[in-house]
C-alpha cells in the first residue's frame, strides 16, 4: 500500500516537469529604440515604459543604464547593491545607442553602468 502514494508522488512531479519546459518562449518583450533628437525634462519610469503599448509615439524613459560585456544594452528601474552594480528592479532593453555618447559611464568587471540617464525613443 505504500508504494501507491509514492508512485502518485513520482507521476505529479513528471506532469510538473512536463508542464514546465513546454511553455512558449517570451519573445516578445518590449525594446526602447532611440529616436533622434530628445525629450525635455525627466523621462517616464522604466516601469511605466513597459506599460506603454507599443505605438510611433516617442517617450523620454529614465533609469539606470547598464552595458553587460556582451554588449547588451538595458535601463533598469533601480541599481541592486553589488559590485559591479547590477541592474535591479524592472528594465527594458535599449537598441541603437552608442554607449560612449553617455557621460559618466562607469565600468568595473566589464560591466558599464550609470546613474541616472533619460532616453529618448520608441517602444516597441
């Protein structure tokens, strides 16, 4: 009779197991693409950048800047307590912009990342 619950238990954790690695792939993140030109004033927050439906309109976003060595190119919501500094909170892939135009990029471990930064772009 023990051998039922255990069996049970093996046959959950296989439907779990299963469920898990047949989700779809989340590829449809949202991605600030720079604009030419620029908003005035303080941008919108990351997080409610990613609330913004993807449209033409342009927005001016504010956030942390972080450059992973790969190149990849991010602005966060926050900046998580380490060293290098990582990217914490919510955040938005950023496309199309030249890192060396950013004053104040700080770079440690291969990791680039500043403060405070407003973009100027589109979400899509």
């Amino acid at each position: 009779m023990r051998i039922a619950p255990f069996a049970l238990v093996l046959l959950l954790a296989a439907c779990v197991g299963t469920a898990a690695t047949s989700a779809p792939p989340d590829d449809g993140d949202p991605v600030l693409v720079i604009a030419d030109g620029g908003g005035a004033g303080d941008g919108i927050s990351v997080a409610d950048a990613l609330g913004h439906q993807p449209t033409d309109d342009l927005v001016s976003v504010t956030g942390a800047l972080f450059v992973d060595p790969d190149g990849t190119v991010r602005l966060c919501d926050a900046i998580a307590e380490s060293f290098p500094p990582q990217c914490g909170g919510e955040r938005i892939e950023v496309e199309g912009l030249d890192p060396a135009a950013i004053a104040d990029l700080e770079e440690a471990n291969g990791v680039q990342w500043a403060e405070s930064v407003t973009l100027f772009g589109s979400v899509e």
